[in-house]
C-alpha cells in the first residue's frame, strides 16, 4: 500500500471520532442528567389482617375492625360561610318543649317487651328505664294510655321516648318483715305471711330479711313458687314486743312491772340504764329499718336487667338506731334502680294517726319513714288493721308492681357526671294520678 493512501485512511478514522464525540457532548449538554426525588409519603397499611388475642382498635374482643374509613373535614372546614348560632338561641338538636310526640318510638310486640329493654343497641349513652304506675281518682289502675298521652321532662327538658311497652315483667322482690311490732300486730302479721306466695308468679323470685335491733337476710333469693319460701317464711315468724307503758316518776318508778317479788325488766331497775332516783331514763325503742332497706338493697343490685327490683316492707314504719342514714339509703335506692313498696300496721295504719305520723318532729324517732321512701322511689303503700286486710294487701300491690307502663328515653345529660336527675311524668288526661319515681342518680349499669 502507498505511505499516501495510509495517511488519508488514518487522517479519516481521526476526524470521524472526533466528530462524533463532539455530537455526544452537545447531546449531554442539551439533556442534563436526571436526579432522582425525595420519596414521597406512604399511606401506612391496614392492621386488619392481624390476627392474635388482642386485635388493635378492638381490644381483646373477637370481631375485627371494619376498614378505617377517610376522615370527613370538620363542619367548619367543609362549610366556611356557615354563621354561627345567636347568642342565646336553642340548638336545633333540642328536644321539643311540650308538643306532643309524634315520631313514634319502638313497641316491641306483646310478650316482647322485657326482652326490649335489655336487647336495644345503645352507645355512650345513658338509657332511662322508668316505669310508671296510673291510677284514676278511686285508686284503680288505668289501662289503655299510648305512648302519645305520656311527657317526660327530665331537668325540666322534655325527653322524647324511645321504648314504650305494657308487658308485665317478672319480679325480684326483698320481703322485709318488722319484728320489733308489739305482740298484737306480730301476732296478725305472723298470720298472714302464708298469702304471700300465692300473690306471686313462677317467673319472680323472693329474698327475706326481718329487723328488730339490727337486719338479718333469712335466705337469698329463691323462686317464688319453690318450697323453701313457706319454710322460711314460718321461721321468721315472732312473738313481738310487749306493749307496757312504764312509769318514770313516783314511787312506782324504780320498777313499774314485778313479777315473784323482782323487776320483770331489769333495764328498768334502779342504778343500771333506768339511772337512778326519783326519776329514771326510760330505754329508748330500736327499729332498725335503714338497715334493714340497705341490706335488702345491696342483694337487689346484683338481679339481672330485665326484672323489677322491688323492696316490700311490712312495718309500721318506725325508725330509730340505725347505722344508715336515710340520705344514704335513698340515694343507693335511685342509683339501682328499686322501688320501695309497703304494707303499714299497727298505729300507722290507724285512721287519722297514720297521717299524724308522718310528720316527724326534730330530735325525736321517726314514727313512720316508709312513706318518705316509697314516695320518692315510685313505689306505693298500703294500710291494713286485719288478718284479710294485709293479705289482700300482698296481692293488690304485687299487681301493681307487675302491670306498670314501662317508658324508655335516652338522657340529654352527660353519661356519668353523679349528679340527681329529676323526672316529671305528666299524662294527657284530667283526674289521673301518676307514680313513679322523682328522680335519679346515673350509673354505670345505664352505660351501652
């Protein structure tokens, strides 16, 4: 090959090289090279496909959580125009004042009206179970109210209702029988103990208690129509106490009652409880009956929901020596939900003295207590002299007790804040009387 000819070949290849490195620059410097971007955020993954003893968001129950849903802007955020209320004005959330009702509110079939109140689903809220009792102007049940003739005010607010029912529901009752009556009345009471059973139903079950200086429960609870009832019932019965109307002045003072020369009372001789001297200190009575409520109360509140929780006290109503205040005892009674009912004897029951009893005179004992309970519990009492009297007094109010219209509404208060409730029930007819209770005091039982 001619040196020529190499020379142009070589001088080629140079200026082709060259030439297409210069275009591969000019491209780089035209196109920059591409820097990658921060990460951008990831929406973290659901926790529902987990699986073990404790889920998250539920706890330790045992059905999963729904997928988590987007949040909703606030109502401010997704309406900016929207003005706020006047100063003073009512939320439109306000329940009505006093127009009667007309959205109508779930009435379970006949038969299913105990299973309602146990079985409506509720969140944190607090469920008002209240029942009432309607009499007309001769003291007999009233039949045939709808949900349209009852208005519940709560604080003064009318609260719509939610449950309305009429079935009967079984009864817990507590039995507490007064042993500190004088021997007379004991005498009338002891005989009349074996009509309780027969007010009763299969379906309701009965504890016992008596009082003198101090309650004492006979038995728990047990059903009403079983055989351990009467049992117990024939071992509660006593004697009484001894009606005596000592002498505290006189020669007779030092022991007003002997018997083979000696003091047939011995607190009542010269130097012990009596004192001594001219004048001695007559013993004071014992009728422990705030007790006794209390005690009857505290194994009422364990009874499931669904029953009524009922105290039925057969006294004449006295009270002095109790551990319990009457305060304390009545506000465990709003708290849990029973009703104090009754059947007055003895001086109570007396035409004209039963009204003179109520009244109580400060410093001195309470000659009869119950009225102040069942008052304020929703409960009713009963005056009976006789054998028959206060047997039919056993069968009268356990029909009252089961045939009550059961109203439900669900309270605008907050849930638990421990403060009194008061209630109002008024119905939509003249000459009625209604019975319920006058308040309440929320719980943690009302929570759903």
């Amino acid at each position: 090959m001619k040196p020529g000819l190499t020379v142009m070949a070589l001088t080629a290849l140079f200026s082709s090289s060259l030439f297409l490195t210069t275009v591969v620059m000019a491209q780089q410097q035209q196109q920059p090279s591409a820097v990658p971007d921060a990460p951008t955020p990831q929406t973290p993954g659901s926790l529902t496909n987990l699986s073990g003893p404790i889920t998250p968001g539920i706890g330790a129950g045992t059905t999963a959580n729904a997928p988590a849903s987007p949040v909703s802007p606030t109502s401010s955020s997704a309406n900016p125009n929207q003005q706020a209320p006047a100063p003073g004005a009512q939320p439109p959330s306000s329940p009505p004042k006093d127009e009667v009702q007309t959205a109508p509110p779930q009435m379970p079939a006949a038969g299913e009206g105990v299973e309602a109140t146990s079985t409506i689903i509720r969140l944190n809220v607090n469920f008002v179970e209240l029942p009432v009792t309607v009499k007309d102007t001769k003291g007999k049940l009233v039949a045939g109210l709808t949900f349209r003739d009852f208005k519940v005010f709560e604080n003064g607010i009318r609260e719509p209702l939610r449950l309305f029912t009429v079935d009967p529901f079984p009864l817990s009752i507590a039995f507490i029988i007064d042993q500190s009556l004088t021997s007379d009345v004991m005498g009338k009471v002891n005989d009349s103990l074996g009509a309780i059973q027969g007010a009763l139903t299969p379906y309701d079950e009965v504890a016992v208690f008596s009082y003198n200086n101090g309650s004492q429960e006979r038995t728990g609870f047990t059903g009403a129509q079983s055989a351990r009832l009467p049992a117990v019932l024939a071992l509660t019965k006593e004697t009484g106490s001894e009606e005596m109307v000592p002498f505290n002045s006189g020669p007779m003072a030092g022991c007003n009652i002997h018997v083979n020369g000696n003091c047939a009372d011995p607190n009542l001789q010269p130097g012990r409880s009596a004192g001594s001297g001219p004048f001695i200190t007559l013993p004071k009575e014992i009728h422990t009956l705030n007790d006794a409520i209390l005690a009857a109360a505290k194994e009422l509140s364990s009874r499931p929901q669904g029953r009524r929780r009922i105290i039925y006290v057969i006294s004449d109503g006295k009270e002095y020596g109790s551990k319990a205040t009457y305060r304390d005892v009545l506000r465990y009674l709003e708290t849990n939900k029973i009703a104090v009912y009754g059947t007055l004897v003895g001086d109570s029951a007396r035409w004209g003295e039963g009204f003179v009893s109520r009244v109580h005179l400060p410093f001195t004992m309470y000659d009869n207590i119950l009225v102040k309970y069942s008052f304020n519990t929703g409960g009713v009492l009963d005056s009976a002299r006789g054998v028959s009297g206060i047997e039919s007094s056993y069968q009268d109010i356990a029909r009252e007790a089961r045939n009550q219209y059961t109203l439900g509404y669900l309270s605008h208060q907050p849930i638990i804040d421990g403060k009194f409730r008061t209630i109002d029930v008024r119905v939509d007819r003249p000459g009625l009387e209604v019975i319920t209770k006058k308040g309440y005091f929320p719980s943690g039982q009302d929570l759903h």
